[in-house]
C-alpha cells in the first residue's frame, strides 16, 4: 500500500479577511508585471545607448593621437631643415650665420610635406612667414597624385542609419569653444601663438576651429641648427578624418543599439505574454469562482508547461476542484441532517399527537417510551452532527505533532480491557517491537480506533473476540480491527463509511447510533493522508468469519 503525501495539520492562526473585490479586474495587455519586464530589460538596452557618449572620448583619442603623429612629423620636419639650413662659413672655418629662407629649404619642406601628407607652415624667428607648403606643392613641377580607394558598397541599412543619424545630428549640432583658425592670406606669428612658443624652442600644440565649425589642429616645433633657434615649424590638420571615424563609429553603434532594442521588446513582450497572461486568466478564473459564476468553473490547465506557472495552475485546479468537493459536501451534509432530523421529529410529533387523544393508561405509556426514544436520538442527532461539523475545522487549524501509534494503540485497547472485564468480550493486541511514529492528532487517531473498537464490539456475538493488530511497514503503519461477527454484506463495504448509513444488530436498541462514527472516522483519516478500508474475513469455504477494518498512516 502506497502512503499519501502527508497532509499539513498547521495552525493557520487568525483568519485574514478576503479582498472583496466588487467588479471584476479588467487587465490589458500590458499589465503591470509586462511593464516592469519590458522596464527591467530595456533598461541595459538604454543602458547601452550611453556608449554613444563614450563616443566622445573616442574622439579626445583620436584627437590626442593625431597631435602626438603631428609632434613626430614636425620632429622629423624641423630636424631635416635645421640640417638643410643654409650654412656661410668663414675661411678659418668657422659659422658666421644659418637662415631658413633659401631654395633648398623650400624644397624639404615641400617633399617632406607630400610625404607625411601634412600642410606645414615655416616661420623666422622674427616670426614672419617663410614657406607655406600648400603653395610649394601646387608651384612645383611635380604632379602629386593619390590613387583612390575603391568606392565603398554600403547596404541598404547602413545608409537609412547614416541618414538617420545625419538628421538626428541636425537637432543636436555640436558647438566647441575654441579659438577661429585664422584665414589672412599671410599669416605671422601673431596669429599662431603656439609658434611664438616654438621660436623660444618649446614644442606646444593648439586646436582652433572654422567658422564652419570644423575642427583644426596644430602643433609648432623649433627648428634648431647647431644649438641655436632658427625658427618655427607650424603642421596643422583639420578633423575631418576623426570626425569621418566617429561618426562611423556612432551609426555602427546606433545600428547596434537599435537591433538589441527590437530583440529586447520582442522577448520582453513574448516573456510577459507566457507569465502575464496565464496569470491573467486564472485571476479571471479565480473572479468568476468567487462571483459564482457558473455552477463548477473550469480553471485553464497550464500544467505542460513544465514551470511555476504550470505548477501553480495544478495547484490552482486542485484548490478550486478541493473547494467545489467541500461546498458539495457541506450541501449534501445539509441535506442529509434535514433527513435524520425529520424522521425523529416527525415520530415525536405522531407521538405526541396521538398521547393527547389516547386515554388508555398502558398505551399511553408505550407513547411516553416512544417519545422518550425519539427525544434521545435527536439528542444523540445534534450532537454527532456537532461534533461533525467542527471536525473539518479542527483538522485543517491544529497543528499536528509526533504520534507513537504503538503507545496509542495499546492505550486504546487496555482501557476498553478495564472497561469490558464483566462483559463476555475479550480482547487481544499485537504490536510490534520496533516504534511507530506518525504525524498527525493523537486525540482524533484515538477516536478513529475507538470508533472501530465500538463497532467491532457492537457486532461481536456472546463470547465473542475482537483482536487490534498494528503492524509497521518501510513508510506507512498499518492498524486492523477483527472482530467474529456476522461480517459485512459485500455490496456494502463503501456504503458504511456514508454519512448516515446504519446497519445495527437486531439486539441493539434502534436510535442508539447516529450511523456518524465511521464517516467521521474516514474523514479523520483522509486528513491525516491516509486510507481506511473494510472487508471480511473468511475461511477455505469462503465464509464469512467476521469483519475487518485497515487503517494506514503515513509516517
């Protein structure tokens, strides 16, 4: 035999009063548990999106690392003119004087400018212009020429984000505070002050922008010839290229941006449909059970979804089918006292009535016996019924403890040995040597024992014999109560434990059983996760030797 799952015996303490809700809720779609599942995952989406401002020092990178490229360039520029600087030696070979401003320092500036690919601007130290790059380049006689790239292909969706980001950047335009880059035809020194720091031989850089709003960079290195300052080198760049990175840059990461964010709100709302909307409906399920719509309600089964929203759908079932059962029980028990009670009220009425009308003295008094009778099964009656009815309560508040149902056992059965001593019955217990421990009520287990013990007594004939046997097995303990009397018919053994249904012996006196002890008994047991059965006991010759009641409890 099985065991059931042991049943919770705890004291639930004060009763909390239910919402009473007048209406029922109606949920949209996006209920409250959805938002805050779309809320708590876009949030690292948005989160991401702050990496846009990251782009910012991206581009103070690139920035830094273009004047550090211009501070090498100009090193390597200044050094090769220092070298070239034109040199008037005297006869005793000694240096009268170096100057800049000569044809062949025209020429290294010009080549080392077109190979660095930096404009570049030579300045006296008097700081007035010497050469400017751009105009060597275009004077020379050299075509200068640059293969061009490839064209790049750009999908279909890069380019909607470029636009996208065009526009969005329209909105938002950058403004820098620096300095204008200045536009006179021919420049001094005054309007490059990092040059002035260059001719006192310190390399210095400066970023200036356009009235376009472009940046340009610019950094002054000293040229030196034999320890002495002979004037200063001016390399600028302007920022189209880092602009031309951080903005590819930002449209690659707007682009990524906006692809987690659909991924996101897609799983966002597929996650809150699978938990909000079960949830929703068996709300709407739980609303309709306490409005009484409809007779049984049918609660969804989620169940193969094999989670929590599965497991608290079963639960939900369970609950729902254990409350409809109890609200059935409570009417058919309703139904069932109005019957019991009927019977004897309407005898003792009949009784009553005819006792006013008879004069005859003897029949008069087997009124009064009658009367008597019916006043005592109707006490009997009411307090079965009550005991009945606070039964169910009781089970479900107190909280159970540690039961040794061999200590019980044999408790049981020695007082029914005192009580019975005079009387023809006799008793015999077997238990085992081992323990046997349950969790439940020792005082309702004791009344289940006693109930079958009473019965089994009832049913013994003169001399007869009733034996309680308790036997211990791997995960539950087993109680049987025999007795030798006329057994039970076949096609009763699951009519006895009916609320109501009795089948006395012909000797007993009618009234004297509310037919209540083995329903309650069953009811006891069922809350203690167990099982209680009745058979007969019989020979070789299948007769009926007596009858047999099994008790199983979990341990």
């Amino acid at each position: 035999m099985t065991a059931r799952p042991k049943p919770y015996l705890g004291n639930s303490g004060s009763s909390k009063k239910a919402d009473k809700r007048g209406k029922v809720v109606k949920r949209g779609p996006f209920s409250s548990l959805g938002r805050r599942i779309m809320a708590i995952n876009l949030f690292s989406v948005i989160f991401l999106a702050g990496s846009l401002l990251y782009l910012d020092q991206f581009q103070s990178g690139l920035i830094e690392a273009k004047f550090q490229s211009l501070t090498t360039n100009g090193r390597m520029i200044a050094g090769a003119l220092g070298e070239a600087a034109l040199q008037e030696v005297s006869l005793d070979g000694q240096i009268q004087y170096l100057t800049l401003d000569s044809p062949p320092i025209k020429r290294v500036l010009r080549r080392l400018s077109i190979v660095t690919n930096t404009p570049a601007l030579l300045f006296d130290r008097e700081g007035k212009l010497i050469a400017d790059s751009r105009r060597l380049i275009s004077a020379g006689r050299n075509i200068v020429y640059d293969e061009l790239p490839p064209p790049e292909v750009k999908s279909p969706v890069r380019l909607f984000f470029e636009e996208l980001y065009d526009t969005w950047e329209k909105f938002f335009p950058t403004n820098y505070d620096f300095p204008l880059y200045p536009t006179t035809p021919l420049p001094t020194s005054k309007d490059f002050d990092e040059v002035g720091t260059a001719i006192n031989g310190e390399t210095d850089s400066m970023t200036r922008q356009t009235r376009d709003g472009e940046l340009v960079l610019s950094v002054s290195v000293p040229v030196q010839g034999f320890k002495h300052i002979l004037g200063g080198l001016l390399l600028t760049e302007n920022s189209g290229a880092i602009n031309e990175a951080v903005r590819s840059a930002q449209v690659t990461t707007l682009i990524v941006f906006s692809v987690t964010l659909v991924i996101t709100l897609l799983l966002s709302l597929f996650l809150a449909r699978t938990i909000a909307a079960p949830i929703h409906i068996l709300a709407e399920a739980a609303d309709k059970v306490r409005l009484g719509i409809g007779r049984r309600v049918v609660v969804p089964d989620f169940s193969n979804r094999k989670d929590e929203i599965g497991d608290l759908s079963a639960s939900f079932r369970a609950m729902t089918m254990a409350l409809y059962d109890r609200m059935d029980a409570i009417e058919s028990f309703a139904a069932d006292v109005a019957h019991e009670l009927k019977n004897p009220l309407t005898s003792l009425g009949t009784a009553v009535q005819a006792f006013e009308q008879i004069k005859d003295d003897e029949k008069r008094e087997k009124l009064r016996a009658v009367i008597a009778s019916d006043v005592k099964r109707l006490d009997r009656l009411i307090t079965d019924i009550s005991a009945a009815s606070r039964l169910d309560a009781e089970l479900s508040r107190t909280e159970g403890e540690t039961v040794d149902v061999r200590a019980l056992v044999e408790g049981v059965v020695d007082t029914y040995q005192t009580t019975q001593m005079f009387s023809a019955v006799t008793f015999d217990v077997i238990v085992p040597e081992d323990e046997a421990f349950v969790n439940g009520l020792p005082g309702r287990i004791s009344q289940v024992l006693r109930n079958l013990i009473d019965n089994a007594v009832s049913f013994s004939p003169e001399k007869g014999h009733v034996r309680v046997i308790l036997k211990n097995f791997g995960d539950h303990v087993e109680v049987r109560v025999e007795d030798k009397g006329p057994g039970i018919p076949e096609n009763n053994l699951e009519d006895i434990f009916k609320r109501f249904y009795t089948e006395r012996p012909k000797s007993e006196g009618f009234g004297r059983h509310s037919g209540l002890g083995l329903s309650i008994s069953r009811l006891i047991v069922d809350a203690h996760g167990g099982t209680i059965t009745a058979r007969n006991s019989k020979n070789e010759r299948e007769e009926i030797l007596g009858a047999v009641f099994v008790v199983a409890l979990p341990k």
